[in-house]
C-alpha cells in the first residue's frame, strides 16, 4: 500500500499559509465556474458563491494545515450530483494547473497529491452507491 499523507499530522509543507489556500481557491472556482464540462455543474449546485468559497478555503485549510477549521461533510453533496469520471478528471486537470500556476513546486505537489486521493476517494464513494466496485484512478504512487 502507499503512503497516505492525509493520515500524517502537521501542516502539509512547511510553507504553506493561509492566503496562498484562499488564492488557490478563488482563482481554481473563477476558472471552474468558467469550464465547458464542470461549470454547468457547479453553477447548478452553489446557490451563494462567497460562502462556497469560504467554505472549501476552509476544507483546504483543514486538509493543508490541519486548522480543523472545517467541519462539513464534502462527501454528501457530492453524491447527489450528476458526476462522471470526466468531472473527476477535468477539477483535478484545472486543480492541478492553478496549484502549478499559484504554489512552488513542492507545495503544489502537496496539493495535487491531496485533490487526487480526495477525487479517487469521492469516485469510488459515487460508484459504490450505485452498487460498482470501482479502483482509485487519480492516486499518485
């Protein structure tokens, strides 16, 4: 089995802070609000944009530096939603390429490793409830 980082405690990197989680998120949802696939998706689903966005800085923040500052339950939602595994790939591509964008390398890897294991987490989650038995595809080694 790999490693998991999201079973480590402590901060994910060293450098990482508050705002450069809150710029990754606004700028990853003005892009994913944007998107062809998933926007659609999102514009349907979030009724009150800047408290989604406090909300998932808050998530991040949680998962990034262990702040416990959210205290949602992301899976739920999650469920209800229209998703494919074209949705699953296209938010890690534009997650991906904001974290590059926004983050040093190391810290952008720390996000990337976490979206993935999230995404995979989120997919499986989606196909067990359609009764499927389905392998995490996002995962890095």
């Amino acid at each position: 089995m790999t490693d998991n980082p999201l079973t480590r405690p402590g901060a994910a990197h060293p450098d990482l802070r508050e705002p450069m989680i809150a710029q990754l998120v606004r700028t990853f949802y003005d892009r994913a609000r944007r998107d062809d696939l998933i926007g659609p998706v999102f514009e349907e689903a979030v009724a009150d944009w800047d408290d989604h966005i406090h909300k998932i800085t808050d998530f991040w923040s949680s998962v990034m530096l262990r702040t416990g500052r959210y205290q949602g339950r992301p899976m739920r939602p999650h469920l209800i939603l229209p998703l494919t595994g074209a949705h699953f790939d296209r938010w890690l591509a534009l997650f991906e390429a904001t974290a590059c964008e926004l983050c040093p390398p190391e810290i952008a890897e720390a996000f990337t490793v976490r979206a993935r294991r999230i995404a995979d987490s989120f997919e499986m989650a989606r196909a067990s409830q359609r009764g499927e038995i389905a392998a995490p595809r996002h995962s890095l080694d």
